[in-house]
C-alpha cells in the first residue's frame, strides 16, 4: 500500500499525516495490509521503536 492509500482514506489520514516522515515511509515499505487506525497505531508504534532502540544504540557506541 503506497502513501495514497492512508492519504486517501479517511479513517487513517489525519494519524498518518501527524507521524515523522521516516515512519510514514517504513509503513509504505513494509508493506502491510493496515485497515484500521489500531492496525496504523500498532505498526507506528512499532517503527517507532525501532528508532528509539537504533538511536540508543548509536549513542552506547559514541
């Protein structure tokens, strides 16, 4: 699903427009089939963690 698909719908505009746009690109690439706003905030939330996590990472190497 491209970035139209959330721009298009909605029920999942407004929430993706508000995520960073590394996110927003991770969701489009993972390609996953998100319906609703629980599946879109579950998966945000997911990516989004994954960059906290990486961050944390590239820090403790510093």
């Amino acid at each position: 699903m491209g970035a139209e698909y959330y721009l298009k719908n909605d029920d999942l505009r407004e929430y993706f427009i508000s995520l960073p746009p590394i996110v927003q690109d991770q969701i489009v690439v993972s390609g996953a089939e998100i319906c609703t706003l629980g599946e879109l905030m579950q998966v945000a939330e997911h990516f989004k963690a994954e960059l906290r996590m990486g961050r944390e990472i590239d820090q403790s190497l510093r």
